[in-house]
C-alpha cells in the first residue's frame, strides 16, 4: 500500500471511531438506562378530597407495632381500624366520615385519570427496574413490576413540578431493603404509581410518591413511604412502619 492509501485508510478509520465514541458519550450522558427520555409532560394528577390521607382504604386498616404516620388515616365504606395505639397518628382519624366518603370518590377518580392516561412517547417497563433512572414522563407496563435488584431512581432533571405517572397493569413489589431515591428536584408529590391489583413493600424498604392500589397495600416490618398508601377496594396493613404524607 502506497503512502497516500495508507493515510487515505487510516483517516476513515479515525472518522468511524470517532462517531462510535461520539454515539457512546450520547446515550451514556442522556439514557444512561436504556431508558428514553421523554418529551411530552404529563399534568399532575389531582386527589382532591384523597390529598389529606397518608393512609387510605376501602374495607380495613390494620397495624401491629410502633407505626407513626403523618397525615389523616381514612377507612370507607369499611369500619375494621385497629392498632393505634400502639400505632402513633400524627392527624385524624376518618372512619366512614362524609370526609372519608368523599376521598374514596375522589380516589377512584384520580386512579381512573392516571390509568387512562396516555402519549405518543409513553415507555414500557417490565420486570425488575432496580437499578434503573426514571426521568419525567409516562410509564407502563403490562403486567407486574418489581423493585428487586437495585435501588429506583427519579431524576426530574432540575424540573421540581415534573411528573411521573407508572401505570401497572397487576402486582407491584419491593424486596427487602430495596430504596427509592430523588434526584434533580424531583418530589414524592409528583409520582404516581396506578397499581392494578395490590402493592407490598418488603421490610426495611425505602418508597416513595402516591401508591394508588385497586386493592390492598401491605407494608411489612420497617418499610417506610414518603407519599400516601391509598387502597381502593381492600385493606392497608401495617408493621411497625413510618409514612409521611407528601
């Protein structure tokens, strides 16, 4: 190969490199997940009536343990509330009150808005999304979700009014230990997990944003939540857990 070729060859090879290392530094610095981000905002969605609960359920609200809340407790149309004490209320109690009543409308109508919500870029998740950064926008998935391997991070990207909305189609679960964290601004305020049948957050874990449940919500010992746990249809049972209204 004659001087001029060689040179001719070794410039081609530099301008492929180039724009592999240059594709590289893109998705690394935007979707570090492989989790695109989204262009479309999604409004908030309101509780209206439901905004005061920490805790909210439709047939029973159960607790052994030092459980503190921060926040209302309701139960409606239900009347089986036990547990406190030893659980410590930091807000009133609502059983079957005109206030509960019209929270548990107000619920239905808040899982209604966030379930049929909907975007051109919407993500699909699956499985286990431990170890994944979710920036604002619409997510669902089709089946169940999981926080397993890794802790969930929300990244708002500087935005502290951005909104997260996860549409689960069945069961959400957390494993023991598994966290939630906050970044860019985000707040717990702004996410919303629709969940289409139960939620259980395993011991010791870390959760965040508004959990919206078909049916019940179980917190087993030491889990925490910073949002509100808002059972349509079941019940909440608690452990020895901290939740604090968001």
């Amino acid at each position: 190969m004659n001087t001029k070729k060689l040179f001719t060859a070794l410039a081609l090879v530099s301008v492929v490199l180039f724009s592999a290392c240059k594709e590289d530094v893109t998705v690394n610095v935007d979707n570090p997940n492989g989790i695109p981000t989204q262009g479309t905002s999604m409004a908030t969605v309101a509780l209206n009536g439901a905004s005061d609960f920490a805790v909210l359920a439709g047939a029973s609200i159960t607790n052994t343990g030092a459980t503190n809340i921060t926040g209302d407790l309701g139960l409606s149309p239900g009347t089986s509330l036990g547990g406190f004490p030893p659980g410590i209320l930091v807000g009133t109690k609502q059983v079957n009150t005109n206030l509960a009543t019209q929270a548990k409308l107000d619920l239905t109508a808040a899982y209604n808005d966030a379930a049929g919500r909907t975007s051109t870029d919407i993500v699909t998740l699956s499985g286990n999304i431990g170890g994944l950064t979710l920036t604002p926008g619409l997510y669902k998935t089709t089946s169940t979700l999981a926080i397993s391997s890794g802790d969930l991070t929300f990244d708002a990207k500087g935005n502290s009014n951005a909104v997260f909305i996860i549409q689960i189609a069945s069961a959400l679960t957390t494993t023991s230990g598994r966290k939630v964290f906050l970044k860019g601004s985000a707040k717990a305020s702004n996410i919303f997990w629709q969940v289409g049948s139960s939620a259980t957050f395993g011991t010791t874990s870390v959760f965040k944003g508004t959990v919206m449940a078909m049916q019940s919500i179980t917190f087993k010992t030491g889990a925490s939540l910073d949002g509100k746990a808002l059972a349509r249809n079941g019940g909440v049972v608690l452990e020895g857990n901290t939740i604090v209204k968001q």
